[in-house]
C-alpha cells in the first residue's frame, strides 16, 4: 500500500491539482512577498494534515498538487489557504493594501482537478467483474 495516507478511520490517497491567480492578473508575487506566500501556504497546508507533492509561486499565480484527508473538500481547503494568505500579506506588505484597496488579493476563481492513478475504465471493469452476475447492471447487490 505505497503512497497511501492513513487516518484514525479511513485510508486513502486523494489528490488535487489546484491553481488560483492574483486579482487582475497583477504580477506582485516576486521577492519577499513570493517567499511569504509559499511560506504561508506551507503553514496553512500543515496546520489542516494537506501534503503538499509539488508546488510553485508564479508572479500572478500559485500553482499546487496537493494530497488531503477525505474530510476536506477542494472548496474548503481553497477558501482556507487563499482568505489566510490574502489577510497576512496584506497586513505584512502595505504596497498590497495598497494596490488591493478592495482587500482582495486573489480573483475569486481557481482551477481544480482530481489527480489519479486509476482510470475510470479500470474500476468500471473491476467493479463489473468482481462477481459472477449478469454484466449489463452497473449497480449490483452482493449476494
């Protein structure tokens, strides 16, 4: 089972790809803010048991594959790491207050695709062949 994570009650391996962009696509993630928003992301990602498989800081953009629990949804984890590093940098860095009067320094879009080692076509067949029963059912009962 390598590459699987383990919680008290479940094990899994769930992975996202995620991407958001700065508001209006400014490029203001260079230098000492870039070097901050990794670390905040890391920071946030830690605190919430996300691993991070491979990331980078963009000048406009940020750009993750990430590993979460199955108690976390994609939209949660994006709210979370995007309003934290948006309110810290902000307070950190006044030419960002300054350039995102409206205290938004995210677009309120992102992009976000589940990542896998198993097709579709893969668990339709193992599903479709685990039992002796007719194959035209795609949802079986046990017997």
């Amino acid at each position: 089972m390598d590459g699987y994570r383990k919680t008290s009650h479940a094990v899994y391996d769930i992975k996202y790809h995620v991407i958001w962009v700065t508001k209006y696509r400014y490029k203001v993630l260079h230098g000492p803010i870039a070097v901050r928003t990794r670390e905040l992301i890391r920071q946030g990602c830690e605190a919430r048991g996300i691993t991070i498989l491979q990331g980078s800081v963009g000048k406009d953009h940020i750009h993750l594959l990430l590993s979460c629990p199955p108690s976390l949804v994609p939209s949660k984890i994006m709210q979370y790491l995007k309003g934290r590093s948006s309110r810290i940098l902000q307070d950190q860095f006044p030419e960002l207050k300054k350039k995102y009067w409206g205290q938004h320094l995210w677009a309120r879009g992102y992009f976000c695709a589940t990542v896998g080692t198993v097709t579709e076509e893969t668990i339709r067949n193992y599903i479709a062949n685990q039992f002796n029963e007719e194959k035209n059912d795609i949802f079986r009962i046990e017997e």
